[in-house]
C-alpha cells in the first residue's frame, strides 16, 4: 500500500544539529571488496537503508560470514562462491554493477537480477566492456537489461574509455581488472566519484589515479576496518532545504566531505548561499558543514560539474524553483536512466506545485517563483525525488503531498523524523 506524506504551510525555519546516516556508497563497496578478501573486516557506520542490505544479502548468498549489530557489520571474506540461487540486487543499480565485474573476474557463475525499478535499468553500459576483457556475460534484451548471467572466462586487462563518466561502471571494471591479467585502465571524460579508488588501496590493491584515468594491477586483497562517513547526498536535503528559508542554521556532524561529491556546495555558494566546511583528513575525508540563507539566486550548471552533483539534482531543482532568477542545469542525460526518469519527474513534480520548468533535450531550465503552491505530487518510487519534494513543500503556502514516500527506506529510512526535529515539529 502506498504511503502518503502531508506537510502543511508553517513556519518551517531549519535550525540546530544533524547527524546523518553512514555514506551508501561507500558500504556498498567497502562489503564487497571485504568479501573478496580473505579473513575479517569490520565496516563503523553502516548504511541503514535496503540498498546496502540488498548488497549484503548478496554476498551472504555467496559464502561471506555476516554478522550485524546496529550499524556495525563484520565480514569474515574468503572470495565469492557460486551462489545456490538467484541473486537479488533489489533496487540497487550498485549493487549489481559492481557485482557484474567482481563475479566476471572471480569467474563465478551467477545471474543478477532486480526489482522492476532495476530490470528497467541500463545494464550495457558494464556489460559490454567487461565482454571486451572477455566476460562470459550477457542480460535480457541483448545484454541491455537485467537479469544479467555471468559464466566463468578468462579475463584480460584492457584500457577503456568510458564515453559518460560513471562511478558504478568505473568501479565494475576495476573489480574484474584486479582478477584479470595484466593491468586495466579506465578513463572518464570527467572524473565521477572516487569511493573505489581510495578504499581499494585500503584493502591492498595496487591502483595509480592521473587525473581521470584510473589504472590497476591485478592483485590480492585483504581485510580492512573501515570508518563510513555520514552520507552527503542524505545531507544534502537539509542543506538545500537551509539555503532556500530564511533565518535557517543549519549544521550538518560528521558527513563526507570527498570533493567527488560535494559539488552542490560549490553551486550553492554561487547562489549566494553560506557555506562553511571544517575537513578531517583520512581515506574519506569527513567533517562538519554549516549553511545559512541570506538569499539565493539562479545559476548555471554546466556539464562538467553534473558527476559531482548527479544524486543532488532533485533537491538542487527546488531550490532553483524559489530562488530569484533561472537555474539552468545542462547535459544531465544520466537523469534519465536512474530510479526514475528524473529530469521528467522533476518537471512535472514542480511544475503542479507553480514552478516554472521546462526540459530541453538533457537540460533543465528554471525559473525561481518566491513561493510555491500546495498540491499532490508523486515520488515515482524513487527515494531522491520523494526527499526533493519534501524540501520543495517546506517553500509552499499550501499542504502538499506525497505519494508512495516508502520509497525512501531504500537510502535514509530516518529521514521524516530528522527533518521535524529541525523544523520543529512532530512526525
């Protein structure tokens, strides 16, 4: 059953503390590269939500020792083993990329699949270069979606150039190069996030990183303990939701700080908004960010910047639909294939509520209204564009609400409950 959330017009000013859940990206990989060590490592910080589960579920089903206590999970590595039974990624497009190269170089026999969400989503983007390092792999429809079904083969380093910068194909292929002979080199046309390239090391791999080309040698890993930052795209709705009502200070504790990430306080400082940063060195550089609103205003996001700040588009969206002026957001096409389409979801979500939106090509235009109005609009079953709306009804003079907000758990199940106590207000 579908699960509608109401937020009413009230005084709605952000202030004081948050501390948000552990980075899932970061889980997602730091669990899968334990697995594929020998001996036992222990993840601080987990993620909460059902994507890292669905990662854990996995390699579970591929003979890893998983123990979890809270938000503390031990996993006793040993390789990954033929799984007895389909493998269920759920709705996480990390978890079945990554898997994908990690099963390919293991030469594991194994078929991915995952809910509809998933099955929807474009799966040839790691398939057809793993099948160049000589993957044994294909999917349904030709190899472009899930199920996907890997075969053991015997696979080559190889050097790919990815035509759109992404993290998840960066990192499946990585994971098939470390089992692989010889070396393998991936190259961006911009740099996307770089989770993988910092933890591997930290499990021993041999990785070289010159500006957005990534190599690595084939090799042994083992266990590591790994601390997971507080995740900066949950972050990111109070930090937006700060920026756009005034009189609101906010500090977020504790959250990553990777500059692969942070791109969206690099926009909102351009619209004007306070931001300040304190930074912790280490493999994850995590710290404490303080924002405030003396106003904002519209701004161009061109699309070198869109790998820095592809999760936070959503949310950037309804700050740009109340700031003073036009935000243009250029060359998102990557919005397309998430959860949802994105850029669609984003249009027709703000535009109910007034804003003035419009989708040209891969680019979103809009311009700021002050103030939006009430209305229903629909999360589509995609966690971002649900919080998004949440932070977009905070600037409305009229309830709003949202259909079908289950959808979050999939990434911050705490997120309701965080933002009232912010605002203010009970849930």
């Amino acid at each position: 059953m579908d699960i509608i959330f109401r937020i009413d017009p009230i005084s709605h000013r952000l202030q004081g503390k948050v501390k948000v859940p552990g980075d899932k990206s970061i889980a997602h990989r730091a669990a899968i590269f334990a697995s594929l060590a020998q001996g036992r490592s222990i993840i601080t910080n987990a993620a909460p939500g059902g994507d890292f589960e669905s990662t854990l579920r996995c390699l579970a089903a591929m003979g890893t020792r998983i123990e979890r206590k809270g938000d503390t999970v031990s996993l006793e590595g040993c390789g990954l083993a033929e799984p007895q039974d389909v493998l269920d990624a759920g709705n996480s497009g990390t978890t079945a990329r990554l898997l994908c190269g990690a099963l390919a170089g293991a030469g594991v026999y194994a078929v991915i699949t995952g809910d509809s969400s998933l099955r929807r989503r474009p799966m040839s983007r790691v398939i057809n270069p793993l099948r160049e390092m000589g993957a044994n792999i294909t999917g349904r429809c030709q190899g472009r979606f899930a199920p996907v079904t890997i075969c053991p083969a015997h696979l080559r380093g190889v050097e790919h150039v990815l035509p759109v910068a992404s993290a998840q194909v960066k990192s499946s292929l990585l994971l098939a190069g470390l089992m692989a002979d010889g070396a393998t080199t991936v190259i961006e046309p911009w740099k996307s996030r770089d989770h993988t390239e910092r933890l591997l090391p930290a499990f021993g791999a041999h990785i070289e990183v010159n500006g957005t080309s990534v190599q690595i040698h084939p090799g042994i890993l083992h266990p590591a303990d790994i601390d997971v930052p507080g995740d900066f795209s949950s972050a990111a709705f109070f930090i937006a939701a700060a920026c756009t009502i005034p009189g609101s200070e906010l500090m977020v504790e504790g959250v990553g700080l990777n500059p692969t990430r942070t791109g969206l306080l690099e926009v909102l400082r351009r619209m004007g908004a306070e931001v300040e940063v304190k930074s912790r060195g280490g493999v994850e550089p995590a710290g404490e960010c303080w924002v405030r609103n003396p106003g904002v205003h519209g701004t161009d996001i061109m699309p070198d910047e869109i790998p820095s700040v592809l999760d936070e588009i959503p949310v950037l969206s309804c700050v740009a639909a109340v700031a003073e002026g036009t935000t243009r957001i250029l060359g998102a096409s990557e919005l397309r294939v998430k959860e949802t389409d994105r850029l669609e979801a984003i249009r027709v979500n703000l535009s109910t509520l007034g804003a003035r939106v419009e989708v040209e090509g891969d680019s979103l235009i809009i311009t700021g209204v002050g103030q939006l109005k009430g209305g229903r609009v629909r999360s589509f079953g995609d966690h971002r564009i649900a919080m998004a709306m949440a932070v977009a009804a905070l600037n409305a003079r009229a309830p709003v609400e949202i259909d079908d907000v289950s959808c979050i758990d999939i990434s911050y199940p705490g997120f309701f409950q965080d933002l009232a106590s912010l605002v203010g207000v009970s849930t």
